[in-house]
C-alpha cells in the first residue's frame, strides 16, 4: 500500500489503529506561489489569493525567497543587509550586533525633520521628511508624483542638501527638460534667485539607472541627505534571479533600501505606480515596509490634486495636502475654498446641493456634497457616492424614508463630494441627508447656509466636534447661516453666523424651500 522507502508506523488509537505515513521525499517538495498584491504565501497555485481575493496573482518563487521577512534560515547574511553592508567598511554602519537597551538609556534622535519648503507635502508627512526613514508614494501614471518629487528635490537641493533623484523610467535629460520646465515658468513670477530654488540646480543629482547596485555605489559616492527611487517598480537586483518588477525583485530592493536608511541615516522616498483600484501595484507589501505612505489622488484631467497619507509612522494620516496641476509644475492650493464649494455670496444654491463644513486633520474645508435621485426600479434600485462612505448613505435614507417621510426604495440615488475630495465623518451626515431630501422633492436649502451634524437612527440629529473651528470657517468664506444640532453651541462663539438649530431631521428638513 505504502511504496518505496516510506515509513509507515502504527498509533495506538483507541480500538484500532491509526497509521501515520511519513514520505522524506514529500517534504523536499518545496514550491510555494507568493501573491503580488498582498505577499501571502500560499503552497499551490489558484486563480484567486485566499488572503485577498486577488484574481491571477500568484507567482511562483523559489525555496527559501518566499520565507517571511527575508531571514535567510540557513544562517547566512542577512540577504537585506546585501548591498548596504559594502558601505559598513567604511565605518558608516554601526557593525556588530545592537543590545537591548533600557527606554530611559536610548539615545534621542535629534536630526531635524527634512522640510521639503512645500507646505502641503510636508503638512502630510508631518513635518518633513523624516532621517533614516523611508516614504512611499503611489499614485496613478500622469498624476504628478514625479513632478512633485523632483520640485520637492530642487527645494532641497537650494537648502543646500545634497539629494540624488534616481529615475528608472525616464532619461537624464527627460528630467532635466522637466526641471527646466518648472523654472522657466516659475521666472516670469518670481525672482531668478526663487525660481531656482524651487528647480534647483544646486546640490541636485540625477541619476537614470536600473540597477540597484550601480545605484548604491552613486549614492556612496554622493552621500545625499536624500535619495528619491522614481520608481521602485522598475529596479532591480541583479543577484536576485526573478524579473524587474515581479514582488521577489520588489520586495528585496525595498528591503535593501529601507535598511540603507535606517543605517545611513538618508531619507529615501520611493515612488510607486498603483493599479486602477487604488493599490499600489504588486505589493500591498512595500507598505508595510515603509514609514510612511502617501497616496496621490485626483482625477488627471482636473487640475487639483490631493497627496493623502494612508500610513505613518511620525504623524498623523488625517491631514491632506492640496495641489494644483499647472503650466510651472504644481502649485499648492491653500486655501480651496473656490475648488470646493461655490461661492455663496454669488451663487444661489440649487436642488440637491448642500455645502458641509468637513474637518481634514487639523482644518476645515468647506465641501459641496451633491445628491441626485432619479426613477428607479422598485428592489434594484442603485446607489451610488463618490467621496463618500456607501453605508452610511444607506442608512441616512432608510432614515429618511422612516422619519423625513420620502419614499425612496423606488428611486435611483447617487451623491458625490465635488473636487474629488472624501469625506468620511458623521458631520456631514445632515448636509448629505438634506442634499437627497432636496433633490427629490425639488426644493433648495435657503441661500449661504451651511449644514452640521450627525443623524442617528431614530432621526434625531447629534452633535458633532470642533463646532467652533467649523462655523468660523464658514463665516469666513462667506456663508451667513448654519443648520447645526440644537443645543450644541452653548459656548462656542459661532461669530457673524446666525444659527438655525434643529433636534431632529424632520425639523431640519423645513428649511428647504
Ligand atoms: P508626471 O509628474 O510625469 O506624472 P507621474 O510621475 O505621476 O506619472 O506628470 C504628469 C502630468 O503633469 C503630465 O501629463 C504633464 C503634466 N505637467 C504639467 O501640466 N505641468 C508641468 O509643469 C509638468 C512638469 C507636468
Ligand atoms: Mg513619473
């Protein structure tokens, strides 16, 4: 029954006797398929990841290349210390193996964070750039991550930093035409002095190479406070056998790169192109290796665009930054008020359109939230948001349904923030609610209001934070009410704004005209 040299050994096992066979050739058997989006490692191949239910991403590797966090069981070198260890002869590394220390005995890092001199860049990176640590950068193709990496770059370069801006998808020269595109325009402006400083030219680098090794020998040689990979989906280790792009080769170099920074002390900013639902592409992996991820958003054929931070380890994810997508490169937008809402001294508002007041980490935008119901069919009816949480839209309209007396089972409903912004809290719950409301029954809300709250389920509307920062900052662009949840303004100093305070939705719903 059993062949060959397979050992077959008898267990006692209650009346019977179970038998356990043991095949020493089973267990050299060693294929194992490694996901490219999520690095789950599976022992056979299937159409679908059983982590992350991606479709087709299982690619085959090699024996010991698909173990967990790159140790080498074998007890050999640190594959991920590999290329970086050529620069531990020359006394930058600390060599020899690190003790643990007592909390109170570390010694404080005390190099300044890195400010990029763009406010919105490093609003989101909390601060600048962060030495020793690395930040990946995804975004879709022709989004702007290079144009905003190499003006970050320049800005650096000015400070007098040394920066290596390596790129493997475009020519030396292709940058050069770029930075140049970026200072000329930026001359008629400001003064040649300025212009330059935000192209740079002074301590700044390029280099259009590939390989990762050709890439630390230059980055040993210039010692850059700063180092950008434009992008880390296109180089390669050549002492990795597997394709440039696949996630052995992907997850090696940025492993590699993340140690160069940790023991160098350089701040490496990687970019990463990501696929059309919004993942980085291939690993979901780089971005646990990382410090920080941010995300560049927007749709390419606006002007705007938004850099979100998804992970970081030395600051908050809550705040945004703002750009604009022009002739001399991007622009910051500070204040986005036009983008966001309408004007509210000069427009009349219209059907199905509220503006909120929405809290990004520490400021508030004014943000039009739009609703659009349209003849449907009765239990396949659609809903549809775009910048806005799809559940809590279900909810507001059963809400509406059960306590605003609207009948929306049968009506098509899709609601959108405009600017390609996203808003995500319960304060804008009332605005959303009042937008659907709105749009159905033909009614607008009354001119330069705002609206405020959360809605619960019995209809009743909450209160919601920082009341006070949310209704200065209407007052300021123009807006001379809000509809805010009753009593929530005791003490809070609301300014030129006259207030319409409410208790439930049905309430809230009579100011539509
Ligand atoms: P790019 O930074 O190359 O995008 P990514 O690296 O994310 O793929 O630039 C994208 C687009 O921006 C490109 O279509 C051209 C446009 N652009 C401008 O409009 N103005 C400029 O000054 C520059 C440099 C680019
Ligand atoms: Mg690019």
């Amino acid at each position: 029954m059993f062949a060959g040299s397979n050992v077959v050994r008898p267990l006692p096992c209650g009346r019977g006797s179970l038998w356990i066979g043991y095949s020493p050739r089973m267990a050299k058997v060693r294929r194992s398929f490694v996901c490219n989006q999520c690095g789950s490692v599976s022992p056979r191949w299937m159409g679908k990841c059983a982590e992350c239910g991606a479709w087709d991403s299982l690619e085959e590797v090699a024996g010991s290349a698909a173990g967990g966090g790159g140790v080498d069981g074998s007890g050999q070198r640190d594959p991920q210390r590999g290329l970086a260890e050529g620069w531990a002869a020359e006394g930058e590394i600390a060599a020899g193996n690190p003790e643990a220390k007592r909390l109170n005995e570390i010694e404080p890092l005390d190099m300044p964070r890195l400010g990029t001199g763009i406010g919105e860049l490093d609003r989101v990176l909390g601060g600048g750039l962060v030495p020793g640590s690395t930040v990946l950068i995804g975004g879709e193709p022709g989004i702007g991550k290079s144009t905003l990496m190499l003006q970050a770059a320049g800005r650096l370069a000015a400070e007098g930093r040394a920066v290596l801006y390596v790129t493997s998808e475009e020519s030396a020269q292709q940058i050069q035409m770029r930075a140049k595109r970026i200072e000329d325009h930026g001359r008629g402006a400001r003064s040649t002095a300025e212009a330059k400083k935000q192209a740079g030219g002074g301590e700044l680098f390029i280099l259009a190479d590939t390989n990762l090794a050709r890439i630390f020998a230059q980055a040993g040689r210039i010692r850059p406070a700063v180092m950008v990979i434009d992008s880390v989906q296109m180089i390669y280790n050549a002492s990795v056998d597997a394709s440039p792009g696949s996630m052995t080769q992907l997850r090696r170099c940025c492993m590699e790169l993340v140690f160069l920074a940790k023991t160098t002390g350089m701040a490496i900013a990687l970019v990463g192109h990501v696929t059309k639902d919004g993942q980085v592409a291939g690993p979901r992996l780089l971005e646990h290796l990382v410090d920080a991820v941010l995300y560049f958003e927007g749709d390419r054929y606006h002007a705007h665009r938004i850099v979100r931070g998804v992970k970081n380890r030395f600051g908050t994810t809550l705040e945004i930054g703002l750009f604009e997508m022009s002739e001399a490169g991007l622009r910051e937008v500070v204040d986005p008020s036009g983008i966001l809402s309408s004007d509210p001294a000069r427009n009349q508002p219209t059907p199905g359109s509220v503006v909120v007041p929405a809290m990004q980490g520490t400021r508030c935008f004014m943000v039009e939230v739009q609703a659009l119901t349209a003849a449907g069919i009765l239990g396949a009816a659609k809903r549809r948001v775009s910048g806005l949480d799809a559940n809590r839209l279900s909810m507001i309209l059963a809400v509406l349904e059960q306590h605003g007396g609207l009948r929306l089972a049968d009506q098509d409903v899709f609601a959108s923030v405009v600017g390609g912004m996203r808003v995500a809290e319960p304060a804008a719950d009332l605005g959303l609610a009042l937008a659907v409301a709105g749009s159905h029954l033909r009614k607008r809300i009354e001119p330069a209001m705002a609206a405020l709250g959360e809605i619960g389920l019995s209809g009743e509307v909450r209160r919601v934070s920082q009341m006070e920062q949310r209704l200065r900052e209407a007052a300021r662009l123009g807006f001379r009410r809000a509809i805010v949840p009753a009593g929530a303004v005791e003490g809070v100093r609301a300014g030129a704004i006259g207030l319409t305070e409410v208790k439930s939705l049905s309430a809230a719903m009579e100011v539509l005209r």
